[in-house]
C-alpha cells in the first residue's frame, strides 16, 4: 500500500520506519535560500541499508537540494538530519562526505585535476590515504565502473557519459555507504545511460552502497528503484514501490508527472483488448506475463 506522509502540522516529526536499517533521517527539514526561495519545506525523508531510493518530480520541487543536504552541503534551516544516527544539523558529524557521496547532475562542476587518475585520486588522499592506497582505490574505481582507459585522459575532453562515470568512479574510491546521484542520465546517450543503470544496480548489488537518484525519467526509476518518493513543493508528500507509485493517478497528476512508459502502454492494450488492467508490471518482461495472463 502507498504510504501518504502525515501533515507535519498535525505531526512534528517523522517516523523512524525502521531504526536499525535506517541509514539516513531527514525530520521535518526546511532550506530558505538567501533570496528567499524556499529549497525544502518541512522535508520527510530516510534511506536504508542496501536499497535504491528515486526522488521523482517537476523542476523546482525541491530534489536536488535535498541532494546536497544529504552530505552536509547544504544544511537545514529548521529541523534535523542524522546519518547514522548522529545529527549533522548539530555538527556531530563534520566528514560527512566521507559516508554520503554526491555526483552532481553537471561532471563539470566535480572534475577538475590535470588528468581522470589525478581526480579519482583527490578524495581518497584527502581522507588520509597514502599515495599507494589512494592509488589503488582509485584504479579499483575506474575498473569498477568500466573506465581504466581513461586513466591518463583529460577530463575536459571526455564525453558526457565517460564524464558521468568519472565522477561516480571519484565518489567510489571513498568507499561511501551512500552515494547520491542528482539526474544521472540526464543529456546521455542511450549507451551511457545504460550504463550508469547498470553501474547503479551494481552499486547496491556488489558493494553494498545504498543509491538515491533524483530524476524526472520515471522509466528509469521503474525499472531499479526499490521504494519511489514523490516530491512536490519542496516536501516528499508520497512514498511507495514503484508499481505503487506508477499506478496511482491521482498522485502522479499530483506531481504533474506521466506514467512510465511500460505503465501507459500496458494500460493502453487494456483499453483496446476490453479488458481490466488489474495488474501492475513496471518492466517489459513484467508486462509480456501480465498479457500473456490475460
């Protein structure tokens, strides 16, 4: 079933669904911007051990900046945010960024040493490592997410897709228990944003690392994301799985958003064929036995 967030008037603070699985806690957290703006307001928001979370909706509702409050940049003006149980708003954690990592929606705006070796390197030799080990995490890195070739590479002169994966392999040399991702496929070609698919599967499957994704593409979340949030006015106002989520109406129309592709086409071979769309596939495959059932 859905789950709908209370009124934070009628409840201060959010629930714990489950403290010991709980990696990050986000309590009624609210950003006004210098000018004003309002970037989130009143914010509910957790993430747990090995899931993907995709944040979904319109421009200006409030994703990205949740994003870089995740690590600290950014910091709430009301309300609190703890990551392992030790709350940033009241500066018990000030490396941060060594648990929570975050890949901007621009490369450009996170690389920036003389080669793609150099920047994979940065982190892991800010946090201590010595030249060896940084260099090993680094390397393990680039290898991980299929880009060894590019050691010696201009980041410059990279590709957006080869850019993108730069930057999530200078998140995963740190060795982070989160990763969050701010429109990771975003102006990519198909085989890029493939790969970063993958590559984010592989971030929860094979090391452990917990994902949030902020993005507008809902195929894309339909087909990895374990629970979808839907963000709107700067406040997740509904949270489910996705074949939760992509099937209510009301709560996309809610957030000004289109049903997944596989959810609109399914729906569409109902209404030609006469016949109830009483289930709910989010994945080709899921769809083929969905009709097949028919």
């Amino acid at each position: 079933m859905t789950i709908i967030r209370t009124d934070p008037l009628s409840s201060p603070h959010c629930p714990h669904i489950d403290k010991d699985r709980e990696l990050i806690h986000v309590d009624c957290a609210s950003h006004i911007y210098p000018d004003g703006s309002v970037g989130i307001h009143d914010m509910c928001f957790y993430v747990q051990k090995n899931e993907i979370v995709a944040l979904c909706g319109p421009n200006g509702s409030g994703k990205s900046t949740l994003i870089e409050h995740l690590n600290g940049l950014l910091t709430p003006s009301e309300g609190n945010i703890a990551v392992n149980g030790r709350s940033i708003t009241k500066g018990e954690l000030t490396d941060l960024w060594r648990e929570v990592g975050v890949v901007f929606q621009q490369s450009d705006d996170q690389l920036f040493a003389p080669t793609v070796l150099d920047d994979v390197m940065f982190g892991p030799l800010n946090m201590g490592m010595s030249r060896e080990a940084a260099l090993n995490a680094a390397t393990g890195a680039l290898e991980a997410v299929g880009a060894a070739d590019l050691v010696q590479k201009l980041p410059n002169y990279l590709s957006g897709g080869q850019k993108r994966l730069i930057s999530i392999a200078g998140i995963l040399a740190m060795k982070p228990r989160i990763i969050a991702l701010d429109e990771p496929t975003s102006d990519l070609d198909p085989v890029h944003s493939g790969m970063i698919e993958d590559l984010i599967l592989e971030l929860k499957q094979r090391f452990g690392i917990s994902v949030v994704i902020a993005t507008h593409d809902l195929d894309l979340a339909a087909r990895i994301a374990d629970r979808v949030c839907l963000v709107r006015k700067g406040s997740v106002f509904a949270e489910g799985k996705p074949d939760e989520i992509f099937y209510d109406e009301e709560l996309l129309q809610e957030t000004g958003l289109k049903p997944p592709q596989i959810v609109r086409v399914y729906r569409a071979y109902c209404r030609m064929q006469g016949i109830p769309a009483d289930q709910h596939p989010i994945s080709i495959e899921g769809m083929m036995v969905a009709i097949r059932g028919k």
